[in-house]
C-alpha cells in the first residue's frame, strides 16, 4: 500500500501469480531502462535462454542446488527501474519462515532463480515481465509491464518431504494433546503420541537436529520404557552428538530387546568404529602435548 515501509512487506510479492501475458504483447518500450543495473550486473547468466531470467551470483554457497517444490529460508529484497525504489523486503527478518516452493514462492522467474542456487548463496536477479508479474503490473506497486530486479540469499533449506511430514506430525501432535473423558478412549490417544514422538524423532534426525531428535525419543519412552524403536533412536541421537557412553546404554538396552535386530547392530558397531578413531585421536592429541615437555627432562 501506499507509504507502507516495504522492509515490513509480506511475502505477498513473492506470491503473486498474475496470468502470463504473451510475450507479442510485451513491448521493449514499456520495459524501464537498464543501463545502470546492467553496468552492475557483469556478467549475467541468463537462466532461461530467452533473457526473461538473468543471474548475477554476489557470494557462492555450497552443496546442491535447492531441489523443486523444497521449503526455503531466503532473504530477499525486491526493486524497480535502476535498483533504487525497493517495493518488497525481509532483510529486517532476523529469522525468516520457510517458505515453500510453488506455494509461498509461486513468482515464476523467482522460483528459476532460486533453483539455480545452494545453501549461503546471495545473488541478483533481472525478471523480464512475463516472468514476474506480466502485462498487467500488481498496481499500484508494480506497474504493467515492469521488469523488476530481485537480490536473494539462500540461508537454508529442506527437503519439501521431510518438512511435510514435521509440519503434518506436530499439527497432529498438537491435536492429540487434549484430555479425553473416558480411559478407552486416552489409550488410544497414548499409543498415537507414541507413534508421534517416534516419527518426530526419525524426522528431526532427518533434518540432522540430533537434540531434538533425542528430545522426543525420550518423550516415548517415558511412556513405553521397553519401547526398542525408541532406544535406537535415542542412541542413534546421541552418537551424532558424539555423546558415545550414552549411545551405548541406549543401543545396548536396544539389543536386549531385538537381539537379532540388524539395523541396531550396525548402530552399534558404527558406534564401536568411531568411539575408536575418537580414543585414537585423543591419544594423538595428548602424545603432542607430553612430547615438549619431555624435551625438557
């Protein structure tokens, strides 16, 4: 709206979709000129092989690129004309949500841009109009017709799976929180938590977040303290933080339980693997340091 501080924006630029318009209808006279952001904007890598989507990369990132229909944290700032009239940010966001791909990000040559990015990756981007918001504009902040520039910084993001299945489990926690009348029907409340928490514990190990993966193991146990599947995944929790005496209380109760359980065993012998590297490198760290002062005898 008018002389609303675009810093606090929502993401509602990011979100609107207007119908493409063809491309005939496009005309080079109603796109505003680019000489300045072109001169800062060497070289360009254009995305689409028709300069609807142009990439500039600031800062590159690591790993592999954002996969299709992934969940996002980015930081973003949205321009018109020559980079100076900022119409949609979240730099001020000190953690920005995950926004989902095709859902929260549905800006068609945005939602390219992204998915030519990694993790830590800040670039520019120039968005030809039928690739942002069209022949009609979003007035009156977009005009119609107007190539907007965008500059995106990719903090983070998941697999758009596994961040389903935390939203849809902790949706579902949520529900089965409340108190029931009857004891019938509280048993059957109690066993669905205990699958809830085992699922938020394979999930957040997913989502390499071995505290809270731990958390909710033990939540299950607390009520099924014989409860294998839970063992496991708090001693597979805990052998990610590196915590070996308390993985292997965990896995060994495990395996009294599922003796012949191939997958607990391999946990255990993994844990046998790197509780050995990690007493050999200790034996190393302490031979340098004894080794000067010996000098000295």
């Amino acid at each position: 709206m008018a002389g609303e501080d675009p810093a606090s924006t929502p993401t509602w630029a990011l979100a609107l979709t207007p119908a493409p318009a063809p491309i005939w209808a496009l005309t080079p006279a109603s796109t505003p000129s680019l000489s300045v952001a072109s001169a800062s904007l060497q070289p360009l890598q254009d995305l689409t092989s028709d300069g609807g989507v142009r990439k500039e990369q600031l800062r590159p990132g690591t790993g592999q690129p954002v996969p299709p229909s992934a969940s996002v944290a980015v930081k973003y700032s949205g321009y018109l004309g020559n980079w100076n009239k900022l119409f949609c940010s979240n730099e001020n966001s000190k953690y920005p949500r995950l926004m989902k791909l095709g859902k929260d990000i549905t800006l068609w040559g945005l939602e390219i841009g992204l998915l030519s990015m990694t993790k830590g990756e800040t670039a520019l981007f120039v968005l030809s109009p039928e690739y942002a918001y069209g022949q009609r504009g979003c007035p009156p902040s977009i005009p119609p017709n107007t190539t907007v520039l965008f500059k995106v910084e990719v903090l983070d993001f998941i697999d758009s799976e596994e961040c389903d299945a935390f939203f849809e489990l902790t949706y579902a926690l949520s529900i089965l929180g409340r108190s029931s009348s009857s004891k019938a029907e509280q048993s059957q409340i109690n066993a669905s938590k205990l699958l809830l928490f085992l699922n938020l514990s394979l999930t957040y190990l997913k989502l390499e977040r071995a505290d809270r993966a731990l958390k909710y193991g033990e939540l299950a146990l607390e009520m099924d303290q014989g409860n294998a599947k839970a063992l496991f995944r708090c001693g597979q929790a805990c052998l990610y933080m590196r915590e070996y005496s308390k993985s292997h209380d965990f896995l060994t109760r495990a395996q009294c339980i599922q003796p012949f359980n191939r997958d607990i065993n391999n946990e255990l012998k993994k844990l046998a693997r790197y509780y050995k590297e990690y007493m050999e490198m200790e034996k190393e760290v302490c031979c340098q340091v004894s080794d000067p002062l010996n000098s000295y005898g």
